[in-house]
C-alpha cells in the first residue's frame, strides 16, 4: 500500500496535476514515514560512495580550485575526483528501483557527487560546466550537511523528479551562468 500510495502521489506530482511546491512545504506523513524507512540506506549509499571518490580521486588542480573557490566551496583542498567508466548505482532493494524510477540512476548521467567526493564519467572528464554543476553540489552539502542535503534530495526526487528537483535545478542554473 505505501509504495502504491507513494508511486500514485509521485506520478500526480510529476504530471502536473498536484501543486509539488505545496507538496514540498507541507509533505504528507505517510511520504516522510517511507523517506524514514530510506534514509539509512541513502545514507549509507552516499557514505560509501563519498569514501570510494575520497580515496581513488585527484585533487582539483589550480584552475578548478579557483572554480570552486567562486562557487563558494569553503574547504577546496577536500574536493577529490574520481574519474570512472560507470557511476555507482544503489545496491540496496529499497533503493534502486526507486533510484530507477525518479530519473537519478540512469546511463544517461554524467556524474554524480557525494559530500567532497565528485564521481566523473571518464568521457566527461573536460566538461568545465559538468564540473560546475557538480562543485555547486559540493556547495549545497557544505551548506545544508550531507545528512540533510541527502533527506532533502530524496524528497525532491520523490516530488519533482530529478529534472525538476529545486537543488539540481540550482546547480544547472549556476553551473550555466558560467558559459
């Protein structure tokens, strides 16, 4: 019943039907009670993933250094990149069909990014603005915290859907401005 109730309230929301931004201010409990259930995984999922890019991952050099720097990145000297031929996906049952269905784990992705850990598709590599997007999410952490900033993804994901969520929005917005 709760993934039917949840699956009915994402696609009402995703659709256009339903005000999401009244969703988002006001979510309804059963919503907060599955994100509850989520959340240890997520985080764990984001932990690990954040600990995998920390230590196989490259310092930014001088230039993206500066980039992060006027992203208001406060600790540059943490941010590492790891450079992969596949993102991580969630291993978790719970997870990764929901990560499936909101758009979040998809070959289409570029790279994701987990605390100061930044996960880039090789081919991506010199994508400046790609890495813009990906420091702004670094930004976002920084600012909220990575337990915070992961609840606060979830539940976008569940109302918005990944193109639609506020903080990716954001991120494209910023990383944009930079062309």
């Amino acid at each position: 019943m709760k993934r039917v109730w949840l699956a009915a309230i994402a696609l009402m929301a995703l659709s256009g039907c339903i005000n999401r931004d009244a969703i988002y201010a006001n979510p309804p409990p059963e919503l907060l009670k599955q994100l509850d259930l989520l959340l240890p995984a997520a985080n764990r999922f984001v932990e690990e993933s954040e600990a995998a890019a920390m230590a196989n991952g490259v310092a930014l050099d001088d230039q993206q250094q500066a980039l992060a720097r006027s992203l208001g990145i406060r600790e540059v000297e943490r941010v590492r990149v790891y450079y992969v031929d596949a993102l991580p996906s969630p291993t978790d049952p719970q997870l990764l069909p929901l990560a499936k269905r909101y758009g979040y784990s998809s070959p289409a992705m570029g790279a994701y990014t987990y605390g100061y850990g930044i996960w880039i598709k090789t081919p991506y590599r010199h994508d400046r603005e790609l890495l813009a997007h990906e420091l702004v999410h670094v930004h976002q952490g920084e600012r909220l915290g990575r337990e915070a900033l992961t609840r606060q993804y979830l539940m976008q994901l569940f109302i918005y859907g990944y193109n639609n969520a506020p903080l990716e929005l954001e991120a494209y917005r910023i990383a944009g401005s930079l062309r």
